[in-house]
C-alpha cells in the first residue's frame, strides 16, 4: 500500500493556485510552469491558506475562503499617515501609488503606497494592500514531500529574526553540566 505524503509540519509543497479578491478579480495566480514553493509551518504564506491545505496529498485541488483576519489582517485607519516630502530619497518625484519601504522606531521594515502628494508632505498607507479584504484561493498541491535538514535549517533561521528570537542551541547528546 501506498501512502502519499500528507501537508503538514516540516513538509515541502509545491501549488499552484488563483488568488480572488472580494469583487471576484484575479488578483495573483501560478501555475504548474511556475508555483508556489514553500515550507510547511514556517511562516512563509498567510496563515489562513496555511491552515486550509494541511491534510492535503499531492493532485488534490480545493477552493478556501481567507478572512482578513486569518490573511493580510483588518484595516487599520491609523496606520494611514502624515510624512515630510523631505523623508523620501527623491521628494521631487513622488507620485500617487508609489511604493516605498521605511524603517519603524522599532527597525522593521514598514512598506508604504503613497495615497496623496501635497507641497510639504505625503499621506501614505502601511496597511497591505489586501489587509481588510476576504480572499478566495483556487489551491492544487502539485507536489509534497518531507522538508530535508538543510530546508528545516533555512526555515528556523529565516524566522528566528522575524520572531527576535535568539537561536541558542541544543547541549550535544553526552555532554555533562558543568558542576
């Protein structure tokens, strides 16, 4: 008997798929020449989509509906704002729907589509440009397999900044604590 790998943890999947905003456009798509290639419970598509597939073997196609929340997340009003024409890298230049990415106070990477151009400023959006927005998903898992160490490794460390964690290691089997 054979059984197909199944979409889970620490597996490698390969999709192609048709993303639909809420007007039913296509808003993104991949196909079997060039899919989607990620690993599985690491962060690496939205969490909604992530949790939909799980279960799923390779051949298998199914269509998922996204909420904001479990996509790009809700809109936030607030996270509109007010920047100094001076704060971009060519303030003569700027035009609407321009796309930039700031640094945060924290030092993350914030992106930004300029909404309006004014004399001395700029409204911008941080939101996503999908954030508030269902989503419909038209899935086929072309392939799935286990994930090898060295996909594994890749995965943890690309997520480990992302989270501020620290990675510290593991005591090697047959060590003893220093007394």
């Amino acid at each position: 008997m054979n059984f197909a790998t199944q979409v889970g943890p620490d597996t490698f999947v390969t999709l192609a798929y048709t993303l639909y905003g809420e007007d039913g456009d296509v808003l993104d798509s991949t196909d079997e020449d060039e899919p989607l290639a990620y690993l599985h419970g690491y962060g690496q598509i939205i969490a909604g989509l992530e949790r939909r597939i799980e279960g799923m073997v390779q051949g298998d196609a199914r269509s998922v509906i996204i909420s904001a929340a479990e996509g790009y997340g809700e809109y936030h009003r607030e996270a509109v704002l007010e920047v100094e024409r001076t704060d971009f890298p060519d303030p003569a230049s700027i035009v609407v729907g321009d796309e930039y990415v700031a640094e945060s106070d924290d030092g993350e990477m914030l992106p930004m589509t300029v909404l309006e151009v004014n004399d001395d400023n700029c409204i911008v959006d941080t939101n996503h440009p999908l954030a508030g927005e269902t989503l419909r998903y038209e899935v086929t898992v072309l392939d799935v397999r286990p994930a090898t160490d060295t996909e594994i490794r890749a995965a943890e460390e690309a997520l480990l900044p992302e989270l501020g964690l620290v990675n510290i290691g593991r005591k090697p089997r047959g060590c003893t604590q220093p007394s």
